[in-house]
C-alpha cells in the first residue's frame, strides 16, 4: 500500500464519523418523538436523566394526562399504596409523573421546571417537601454535581424574563458551587448578573450556540434513560382490592406494614433495617442531637420554586411529610427543632397565599406510616392519597392567587429560627 | 486565550488537531519540523499553565532553567572526569526541586509553590539523563533538544515516561512518509480507545458508581461493601490512567512520535512480578532500572550481603518504599510501597520453590487462570490501601 | 571475541541453572520467566569480573538483549 492509501484509510474513517455524528446533529433539530408507551415508562422511571433532560420530561408536563409528583427519595418507595400503583390501579384520569429522586432538593426542582415554560401554566401538581433538604449547607455540592443540568441553566440564561431579586439571588447560589464557577462561561455570566448587570453580547451568543447544541443532543439521547418501575407497579396492582375504599386500603396498609416491618422495634422495612441499620444500630444512638433545619440557604431555593408555581399560576398540592418517631427518639433528631421547621415552611407558604397544604408532621407516630427513618410508606401513601384523589379528581382546577414577596429570598429569612 | 490541562476536554482535542495538522502534512511530506514542533510546545504549554495557573507556569520555566543548567554542566564535566562524588551530588541536584515539594507539607507550605503539574514526570527525565551522562552513554547533547525531551507536551502530566536517547533519535530522524501514515493510523486508534477508557468507562466507574458504593459502605455496607468499593476503584484506577496514557501515546504518534507503552493488560499476570511488568509499565521500568539495578549491583559487586537473596529483598523494600513516598508522604501510600515490597518477596519466594520443585508441582491452564484470580486481588487490596479510603472509613467511625 | 560469547553463555548458564540457554539460542529469556532484574544484575556483575566487559545497567534494554544470541552479541560488541 502506499503511503497516501495508507494515510487515507486512517484519516477516512474519522472524517466519515464526524459526518454522521454533524448529520445526527442536524438532523435532530427537527425533533425526535416519543412514544406514549415510552412516556409511561418515563413517568415512573426516576431516572436522574429525565430530571436533568429536557424533551422527555417537558413533554410529561405539558402531557394532560400526567401531573408532575415533585420530591425526592420517598418516590422511589414503590408499595402498593404508591401514588403510582394507585392512579393505575383505579383508573383514574391522570398518572404521576414522577420528579426527583435522592438528592434533588429545590433548587434541582426549579431548575427542572423552569426550563417547562409556558407548558406548566394553569397546570396542578403535587410537590413533597422533605425536612431534611433544609440543613445547614443546604445543597451540597455532590448532589449539585450529580444533578446539574447545563441545558437548564443555559435556557435560564437565554430566557432572561426573571424578577431583578431572585434573578441575583439564583446567579449568587450558582456561584457558590464549584461545577459552575469551573466553567469561565457560565461564571463570567452569573458574576456579572450577581453584579444586577446583563451578560455581554458576546457571552449571549456563545450561551445560544451552548443551548443549541445541548438541546440537540437532548433530543437525540434525552429518551436513552434505561430505569424502569413498571414491573413493580404492576406487582403491587395485583396487592389491591378491586373497588376503591380508602378506608380498606388504610387496614391493608397497616397489615402489609405490620408484615414487612417485624424485625426491629421502629417499625422500619426488614430489609432496609437489615442492609442499613442492624450491623451499626449503636452507631446511630444520639447521632443526630446537633442536626437542624432551622437555618439554611434551602429556604431561598425553595422560594425560587415558589416563584416559579406563582409565574405559571399552578395549582400546587405541599405535602410535609413527618419524620419517623420511634427512630427520631432513638437518634436524638429534636421534635421541638422539626416542628419549627414545619411552622416555618407553613409560614413561607401561607404567607404568600399557597394554601393547599398537606401536613401530616403530627403523624410521624402513627403504626407504619412511615417506611424507613425518613420517608413515607404503607399508611403515609394512603394519607397522601386521601388528599391527592379530592384535588385532582373531584375539585375543578382553580387559578389561585399568589402574593409572591421577595423577603423570602433574603438571608435574613433563610437564617431566622421561627418558634412553632 | 482557552485555559485547560492536558486531555481535559473532548475541546482539548479539537484543538490539537488543528495544530498538530500542519505538522503532520511536514512530517508527511517529509520536512524539517523542529521549529514548528518547538513553537507548538510553547503554545500547548501556555494553555495548561498560563491563566490562572500562571504560577506553575513560572514553577516549570525555573525548573526547566535549572535542570538545563544541571545536565549541561554535568555532561561537560563528564567529558573528562567521572568522579562518583560530582555524579551523587548531580543526581541529588535533579532530585532536590521534587523532593521539596513532595516534603513542603512537613518542611513548609511555602515550597509548594516550587510545584506544578508533572514535576514528577520531568524529575523521572531528569535523573534519566544525569544517570545515563554518567554511564557514558548519552554521547550527544544539546539543551535544546533536553528541553524538548523534558517539556514533550503529550506526555507532560502524567508520563509515559520515555528515555533521552530513544526520543532525541526520533527527534532528529523523522519518521518517513509511510512509517507516519502507519503512526497516523495508530494513534487514531490510540485516542479513541482513550476515550472509551478514560471518558466512558472511568467516569462511569470513577464518577457515578464509586460514590454510590462509597455511600453505601459508610451507612453499613460492611465487608462485602468495602470488597465491592475495591473492585470498582481499582478499575477505575486503570481505565482512567490507561485512557490518559492512551491520550499521550495517540497524540504523540500524531506528531511522528513512537513512546513506550505504559500498561500491558495488567490484570491478565500471574504473579506481582508480572503485574509490574505490566502496570504503569514506564514508571516501573524507571525503578527497576535506577534503583533497584543499580543498588543491587552495588550490593553485589562491594559483597555487602552474602545471601544475594537478601540483597534483593533489601533493594525491593527500598524500590517501593520510594515509590511510596513519591506518591505522598501519607501513611496509607507508605503502606502501599511496603505491601508491595513483601507481596514480591514472596513472590521471588516462591519462585524459587517452584523453581526447586518443578515435576512435583502441577501446572496447566487451571492453575494459570487461578494465579491469574488470585494476583488481581492481591493487587486489587494493595489500590484499596492507595485509595485512602480505609483512613477515611476509619476516621468516620 | 568468540571466547566473549562462550563465557557469556557459561554465566548465563549458571545464573539461570538451565543448560536450554545452550540448547535454544532464541529463547525469550524475559518472557519465559528464566532471567529477571536480580538475574541481569549478577550477570552484569560476572562478566565484568570475567571478561573484563563493563555494561551499564541502563544498557541493558530487555527488548535489544532478549535471548542468550542477543546477549551474546551485544556483550561481543561491548567488548571490542
């Protein structure tokens, strides 16, 4: 062979990837669909690229047969009482779409539903609080890390259309995480937006081709996510009477809890005590005396959510969840401290006229409400259930009002310790 | 001006192919290409130590301008004397910048700033070429080329480590138009497979698995847990050094380079001997070339042990030992070294047994593949003890 | 220079304990596991002592001094 042929036979083959790879590209910007079945797969996937993607999830909210469940590893708690396993069970007219799994606090929420827009407006939606997203550093910087979505920041960028507080309030939490300031784009950008100022001409256009390609790729690879709960949905179908009663899947609930909890004196699943708890069990005696939720910059993130319910005029069901009782006690986590937290989100979220509350942090005591230390199982689901079924399936959608204040951002909030 | 490290980014390469394309048509055409090759080092050398990292950058222009200054006049002095003294002090001189950094945390934070990314890999260059002076082996040298050798940017960070004569041989006879298309074709290949290792495979492991079983084995995993997070670090460890390795030796076959190989399926050995034979390939050889060689010909030509046994196992503890302390001066690589150091003692133990009782002992494809099971997890404990993770676990305990 | 080699496979022999270093002149030492470092070292050391031929270890390339032939040959043109 000669040295030309030689030189050609290793540079085509990359010349020709290229090619396709930039013929993929393009011709993603099309649009790539998906299918209902795939989007029913989606909706109970919890598969971190669906939060942190674009079209997939976007397409479940603006679906008018899903509603977004908002929250974080209590989703991941398939029963048979599971918002999941129930709307398909009993036929109801819309399914959750699930978002979120460990990890995604706030400030991952808002990132994931402003990127929706205009696909959210008049929308409802179920949004589970946990308690223990609000301590003291708030969002890490691994959960940051592992759910940081460039195409969101970078469509939050392009749009531009946030009120002046929160518009800096959001450049300054971007800041303090290291993902973001590493790259000299998107720090350049939200120093100068920290700073009240707008970005450069140029730094828009770069932000543009950014958002550009990412949401090529979005498309092309958005629906490559591979977790898929469907059997155990219909597993835990298969658990449950055939005529709706709540009253009768309360008993089965504490039954099936009664069952599954036998091993330890916290009513926590066997097998999650077994795996977790048993081998360390002194470990966790009086562990967390010093933990608290009094003070943290979650506060401010979840004021960001609530701006972003208000802009769309969503009509949005909170859940606050309770915490394990018979372990709290055992681990020292304080009542009085968890129940100023609940005073204080109640008040953030009466203040400015989020009324739709479920709150069931008296409930932590109730016999297998809860699954595991920290999150609802069995009996919760059905309580949750309790109040989801009349929001979504017998009251008419309502356009709340919101009287969204901008004190809610302020470290003055985020560090002020209310009393219950 | 772009900032980045070496094989930072997928960008990293888009740029390298840009600059290097033209030397590439030089080099096919057959050209003369040091000009362009020393101003494409001074532009690659900017981005991954100019901006914010400007110190280093001043770190690596001291450095280079002592280590030049240090291996001329040794090669000069060489010329005519051969003192074992001057050679002693020459080789602690090329040591002493990497020495003070590795000990500013016990010295005096303020020697760090003598650092800078891959001072290692220089130092490692740098003995090279005072040790070989001194055997009368290096017969050409020129401090242009010795810069170009030390500063080699493909394989800056992190090595391959290649050898004076082999590199200052290619510099000067590039290779012909057919012998670069063949170069081409390779270090395609090389940086694709780098890609796989260290961008898909290593971030899957690195990045997404290992903090999953990290989690899992600090709320309670216990032993199967931690078995489980010394199986995925090692191979972590080696398909993101292995992919960076394959970065360097695909972008140096790029610019008409052929450095040595650095792994060899390390997990395939059969024995640690073996292994090191195969892991971190050019670091190895380093050792074993001028430390462990050297020391041993010393204990053997001046009779300092009578068991030439002992004489080995001494100069194993010390080859690992250092290598140990290279890595940091933290218990748990120290440990490692010392690991090392008794696993290939054994090892040569062994040897010798089967050696001794060669008809006794069976031998087939059984126990291959069992020698095979059993070195990879005795490698696999020694990265468990690199990985830091048992300081962590027990400190959290 | 014929002497050179003979002594060199006499060494060899003795080091190793194999008279196949004899018998196969291509044996792949390094590969076969019948030479290592230790092995190199002490050869390096009697053939100095023997023959007066000085090689330094860093010389020692295991790719170019593969077999008992290469390493014969190398030791030869040392010596001249």
């Amino acid at each position: 062979m000669s040295a030309k042929r030689k030189l050609l036979s290793a540079v085509l083959p990359l010349m020709i990837a290229f090619a396709l790879v930039a013929g993929a590209f393009l011709l993603a910007f099309g649009g790539v669909g998906i299918s209902e079945q795939r989007l029913n797969t989606a909706a109970s996937s919890l598969s971190e690229l669906i939060i942190k993607g674009e079209s997939v999830k976007n397409h479940g909210a603006e679906h008018p047969n899903y509603v977004l469940f908002c929250g974080s590893s209590e989703l991941r708690r398939f029963d048979p009482f599971h918002p999941s396993v129930l709307a398909e069970k009993y036929q109801r007219w819309y399914r959750p779409f699930l978002l979120g799994t460990a990890g995604t606090q706030s400030m991952i929420h808002f990132l994931a539903l402003q990127s929706v827009g205009d696909g959210l407006s008049g929308q409802r939606a179920v949004f589970i609080i946990s308690p223990q997203w609000f301590q003291d550093e708030g969002l890490d910087e691994g959960s940051f890390d592992e759910f940081f979505s460039p195409i969101q920041v970078f469509e939050w960028i392009c749009e531009d259309d946030a009120d002046p507080v929160s518009r800096v309030y959001f450049a300054k939490r971007m800041l303090a995480f290291e993902l973001v300031r590493q790259d000299g784009l998107l720090n350049g950008v939200f120093e100068k937006i920290a700073a009240g100022k707008t970005a450069d001409r140029s730094e828009m256009i770069r932000c543009r081709d950014r958002l550009y390609a990412l949401s090529a790729e979005d498309r092309l690879f958005g629906n490559f996510f591979a977790e898929s709960h469907r059997g155990a949905i219909r597993a835990h179908m298969k658990r449950l009477p055939d005529v709706y009663d709540a009253d009768r899947l309360d008993n089965l609930a504490f039954q099936i809890g009664e069952r599954e909890s036998g091993n330890n004196e916290f009513q926590i699943q066997n097998r999650y005590y077994t795996d977790r708890i048993k081998l360390r069990l002194k470990f966790f005696k009086g562990r967390q005396k010093e933990v608290s939720y009094d003070k943290s910059p979650e506060y401010g993130d979840f004021q960001l959510v609530l701006n972003e319910i208000a802009k769309n005029k969503m009509d949005v069901l909170f859940i606050i969840p309770p915490v394990n009782q018979r372990w709290a006690e055992y681990i020292g986590l304080s009542k009085d401290m968890y129940l100023r937290f609940e005073a204080k989100i109640r008040e953030q979220l009466l203040a400015q006229g989020f009324d739709r509350i479920l709150d069931l942090s008296r409930q932590g005591g109730e016999p297998y409400f809860m699954q595991d230390p920290t999150h609802l199982g069995w009996r919760g689901w059905v309580a949750i259930d309790r109040a989801v079924k009349p929001f979504l399936e017998e009251e008419p959608a309502r356009g709340p009002e919101y009287k969204i204040d901008p004190y809610y951002f302020s470290d003055e909030w985020c560090g002020k310790v209310v009393s219950e | 001006m772009i900032f980045m490290s070496p094989y930072e980014t997928p960008f990293y390469f888009i740029v390298f192919g840009i600059a290097v394309a033209p030397l590439g048509l030089l080099l096919f055409f057959g050209k003369k290409r040091l000009w362009y090759q020393c101003a494409l080092t001074v532009f690659f050398l900017y981005m991954s130590f100019g901006g914010a990292r400007y110190k280093q950058g001043i770190a690596l222009a001291a450095y280079l301008i002592f280590q030049t200054a240090l291996a001329t006049a040794y090669f000069k002095y060489r010329q005519k004397h051969n003192a074992a003294p001057v050679f002693i002090i020459a080789t602690l001189l090329a040591v002493l910048p990497l020495a003070l950094v590795k000990l500013s945390p016990v010295l005096s934070e303020s020697l760090s700033a003598a650092g800078f990314l891959g001072i290692s890999y220089l130092t490692f260059r740098s003995v090279q070429v005072v040790v070989e002076t001194r055997d009368g082996l290096i017969k050409e040298f020129g401090p242009l080329r010795y810069v170009l050798f030390l500063t080699f940017f493909p394989a800056i960070s992190a090595g391959p480590i290649d050898r004076y004569r082999r590199f200052s041989g290619e510099l000067f006879a590039p290779p012909g138009p057919d012998r670069y298309a063949e170069l081409v074709g390779q270090g395609i290949q090389h940086i694709f497979m780098g890609f796989l290792y260290n961008y898909i495979i290593a971030h899957l492991l690195g990045h997404m698995l290992l903090p999953l079983v990290k989690e899992y084995v600090l709320s309670g995993g216990g032993f199967l847990g931690i078995l489980y997070y010394m199986y995925v670090y090692s191979l972590y460890l080696f398909f993101d050094f292995a992919g960076y390795s394959k970065f360097a030796i695909g972008a140096a076959c790029l610019m008409g380079y052929d450095i040595p190989p650095n792994f060899n399926k390390p997990f395939s050995s059969g024995n640690i001997k073996e292994f090191w034979n195969r892991w971190h390939m050019t670091l190895s050889f380093w050792f074993r070339d001028y430390v462990y060689m050297r020391l041993m010909l010393f204990f053997l030509k001046k009779k300092v042990f009578k068991s030439k046994v002992a004489a080995s196992n001494l100069a194993y503890f010390a080859l690992f030992l250092l290598m140990g302390l290279w890595h940091g001066i933290t218990w748990y690589y120290i440990a490692y070294g010392l690991y090392h150091a008794a696993m290939i003692c054994l090892t040569d133990a062994w040897l010798r047994f089967k050696k001794k009782h060669k008809d006794g002992l069976p031998h087939g494809r059984f126990t291959r593949a069992l020698s095979v099971v059993i070195t990879f997890h005795a490698v696999c404990a020694g990265f468990l003890i690199f990985s830091g993770f048992l300081n962590e676990l027990s400190e959290r305990m | 220079m014929m002497e050179t080699k003979e002594t060199v496979l006499d060494i060899l022999e003795e080091i190793t304990g194999t008279d196949e270093v004899r018998e196969n002149p291509d044996l792949d030492l390094f590969g076969e596991g019948i030479l290592d470092s230790l092995g190199v070292v002490q050869f390096l050391v009697e053939l100095e002592a023997r023959c007066g031929v000085s090689v330094p270890a860093s010389e020692f390339d295991r790719s170019r001094w593969a077999t008992p032939r290469d390493i014969a040959d190398r030791a030869a043109e040392w010596a001249q």
